[in-house]
C-alpha cells in the first residue's frame, strides 16, 4: 500500500513513517509527501531519504476546493491508497475525505476524547491529569473526532511544561503511527459504529 | 486524619479505605461509613470491620437541605475532617461542600475529562478508546469536574465488554483511592488553579 504524508512542519511523524516503510517486510511505501508551505523543514528531510515531495500552497490556488483537488490529484498521481496527516495544519473537507474514503489518518497529542484541538499540552496540564498520550485516529469531517486506531498513554509528571511532555508524548507518536499504518496496509482494520476493531 | 465514607451500595471502595486506614503507620482512619440506602451491602462490610455505620435515607428528610444537614452532622459528630464518596450515588450541593471546603473525594471510573456521567465503561467501549482508566478528584458543584488528585490507566483490551473493562478499572481504584486519602492526611496536596500540586 502506498501512503502519501502531508506535513507542515518538520514532519518527525513523516519520518518515522518512512523509516518503518524503509524496514524489510513492512506492507507499506510511502508515495509522496505533500507540504502546504514551501518552507517546511520536512521537505529536506523527506528529499534526504530519497522519497518524492511536493508542495501545494493553499495562497496559490483560488480556493479550498482548487487546493484540495491539488492535493487529491497529485495523491493519486502517486497511487497514494492511504493518506497519513503528520503535523498538517488544516482541516480537509468532506469533499477530499470522499475522495479517500476511510483511507486518512491524523495524530493527536492526547488521549482523545480529551483536549482535541489545538495547544493540548499546555491544557492538559493546566487540566491537571496525571495521564496523556497520543491517538491516531481517522479524520472525519468533525476534528479529532474520527474512530481511534491506536493510543498510547504516558504519565504527566511534577514539573512538566508543555515542551517535556510533547518531547514524551512524540516517542510514543513514533511508535503508533507506524504501527497504524501496517495495520491499515495489512487490512486489519474494521469501523464498527465508531471504534475500530483490529483483526488478529 | 479522620475521613468519614459515603456509600451506596457495596462499598469496595470503602473497603479498600478502610484496609488502608487498618494498616500500620497509615495517617489516617476511618469515621464512619455513611449510606444513603438501608439495603446497602457496604453496610453489612463496614459493620464487620468494626467500623461505625449511620443510615441516612434522603426520603426521610423533608428536601435535600435537610438530608444533607444531617449527613454533615453525623460526619462532624465522628470528627471527620475529610469525606470520601465511593460508590455514593447522589449529587452533593454546594452547601454541603462548604461544610468541608476542599476536603470531599470521589473516585470516577475514567480518565476524566473523558467520560464524565453514568455508564462510563460502555461509553469508553462504544468510543473505541484503547485506554480508560480512573480518577481520584476533589468534588465540586460540577459533576466529575473538579481538581484531579490521581489517575490510573488501563489498557481497553479487545473483546471487552463494561463489566470486564470495570473490574480491570476497579483493581485500580482500590490502589489510587487510599493513596490519594494518604496523600491529603499528609497534607501534600495543593489545588493550584484547576490542577493538584503534590508536594514531596
């Protein structure tokens, strides 16, 4: 199965992806990855393991369809089955997740349903909780709302800022992510009303 | 410390307190057991580890003033200084609390904010989360809301039903429950904002 990965950042998720896709055995390559912005650290690194990119800025299309059937057609182009979200600051409509149905993950700093949205370190902190993690679920068109694949939970400690705990929380982001993926691509994955039950 | 607990029906929490409270060294020891209901099996438990028990039935009071009037009687006649509701089935008002400002616990059976209410279990199952857990929180006017003292994660297994998953949750309360009632009778807990401090 090919993944293609959109990023607007440094993509650490993307390459933790690519490194799995790298590994003998692993059931999925990756086909290209996508930035929205033409300055994302991302980018070098994905060019420096060897793998397509593209950048499709939102300001050089007329609108957010155009965009996104930009996104769509060069995802496609490169017989992406599985769209992986990695630190891609914008939310797709119900028009380019049509295009993909069932087929686009995202993480999430946090054990979802708690703290969607954005800045989730710093509230889970100021929210007290003793626990956080990660969720890599499948995007629907409501955020950080769609069936959980996977999670994994870590403890917030005395003292933590946001900055500790993301750093905690992103090890595990490593670990889940690709492991989403080869469940995906080995098609384990079923969406029973809104959880997700893995076959053996 | 001398912690007063409030039930309503078998009490394994309470229980759990009160072996907690039995055991050398512990800085705190058990009221008495109060139970909204004369059918309690708590009851019959509390009365069999030599513990004091009151019957205080809400349909023999003339509104919740009056009921609860009496429950904080009978919790300042056995000098309790800290109140922990485990398994009590019924809101407490803000004119209760007052009575014990900052001193009434409640265990919930999530990793709050997740599943705040009734039948949380099911809840977590039917979300699809892979991890749930419990919480040790300071009680507020707002149900499930207040200031989180401990937590413990459990893993959501698939193949779990509510019963399962509550049992696997249960083992936990009756771990954080009396290391939060340790916590507070040493005086190591702050509220700081809407998060607990837990001092060395």
């Amino acid at each position: 199965m090919r993944v293609g990965i959109l990023i607007s950042g440094r993509g650490s998720n993307m390459v933790s992806i690519a490194e799995a896709c790298a590994s003998p055995g692993f059931p999925a390559s990756v086909g290209v990855v996508i930035s929205d912005s033409p300055v994302a650290a991302g980018l070098d690194r994905a060019a420096s393991m060897g793998l397509s990119t593209a950048v499709v800025e939102p300001g050089e299309h007329a609108d957010r369809t155009a965009f996104e059937r930009k996104l769509s057609e060069i995802l496609s182009a490169h017989d992406c089955e599985l769209v992986c979200l990695a630190g891609f600051m914008r939310i797709l409509t119900s028009e380019f997740l049509a295009d993909f149905p069932g087929r686009v993950l995202n993480i999430h700093p946090s054990l979802l349903p708690s703290f969607p949205g954005l800045d989730v370190q710093r509230k889970a902190i100021e929210h007290g909780v003793r626990f956080s993690g990660c969720t890599v679920h499948f995007v629907t068109a409501e955020m950080d709302a769609g069936p959980i694949v996977l999670q994994a939970a870590v403890p917030v400690e005395s003292g933590d800022d946001p900055s500790i705990l993301a750093a905690r929380i992103l090890e595990q982001e490593h670990r889940i992510y690709p492991e989403a993926v080869r469940l995906m691509a080995e098609g384990r994955l079923q969406i029973e009303g809104r959880a997700v039950q893995i076959s053996p």
